[in-house]
C-alpha cells in the first residue's frame, strides 16, 4: 500500500535530508506554522509507513575510498541470487542489486585507489563461483545519490 503525503510531509523530509540531527522544534520554526509535537508525530508516522528510516551515512571519500565504481556481472543461470547474496557480504561493496538486460547483478564498490579496486574484481568477484563476465564503470564525480532523493512534488496530496 502506497502512503499518501502532503507538502508537510514533504518539507519535513527535505529538512531532514538537509540535517538528519535537525529537532522537531527547528523543523517547526523552519516550516512555520506548525508545532514541534506534530512534527514528532508525522516523523513518526513516516518512519512506521516505512517512508522514512532515520540512519547514519557514512562518507566513504572522508574514510580514504576514493574510488567508486559500478560492476555489472553477467552470471550462470540459477546462480544469479547465490551471487547476490555473495556479493553483499564483502565490506567494499556499497550496493547489490539482482537486474534485467545484459547484466544479472549489479554492484558498487568503493576501494582507496585503482589498483585495489582492480584486484577486488579480478581477482576476488571473478572468481566467485557463478560469475561469467564483469564489466566495470568507474564514477570519478558523483553528483547526487540515493541520500539526496527528494520527494518529487507531483507526489504530495493537497
């Protein structure tokens, strides 16, 4: 079942996007013309409609991974989830994704330079038992990431 918003909902969330540690009450000043205590309630109405997670996000760049980059890995047939799951077990890899076209599964890793992300998928993902073909992108400038994915207007219920 799909949750309805409004554009409270919505400026609510932008905030928190903006600052994640942002209290009810600067939310409420920010928004204006609306209390701290229904701003508590909506934050929580959201996160129990799971529209919402409040989380830490860490900054791999800030840690020394200065590299970043997408695999796309073409797998035996009925051997595409048991290579998921494979994948998502390794510390560099910051996503996992089983998808259509030419590749099976798709993976992001972050590694301190080029020669670690180059060992990782030659020498670690290529020999997981399944994988037939990787082909790999590097991403040297990331402009906007799932962290920073607003409610789209068109969304909000008057």
């Amino acid at each position: 079942m799909t949750h309805k918003i409004d554009h409270v909902d919505r400026a609510i969330v932008d905030l928190l996007i903006e600052d994640g540690r942002m209290s009810c009450a600067d939310i409420a000043r920010r928004i204006g013309n609306i209390s701290e205590r229904t701003v508590r309630y909506r934050i929580d109405t959201l996160v129990q409609a799971g529209v919402l997670r409040v989380s830490a996000v860490v900054s791999p760049r800030a840690l020394g991974f200065q590299v970043t980059a997408d695999v796309f890995l073409e797998v035996e047939p009925g051997r595409i989830m048991s290579v998921a799951r494979r994948m998502a077990e390794f510390d560099c890899v910051t996503y996992v994704a089983c998808s259509t076209g030419e590749s099976d599964v798709s993976i992001q890793i972050v590694a301190r330079d080029n020669a670690e992300l180059y060992h990782f998928v030659t020498e670690v993902v290529a020999n997981v038992p399944g994988v037939r073909r990787t082909t790999t992108v590097l991403l040297p400038v990331v402009l906007k990431d799932v962290y920073q994915w607003r409610i789209p207007e068109d969304l909000c219920q008057a």
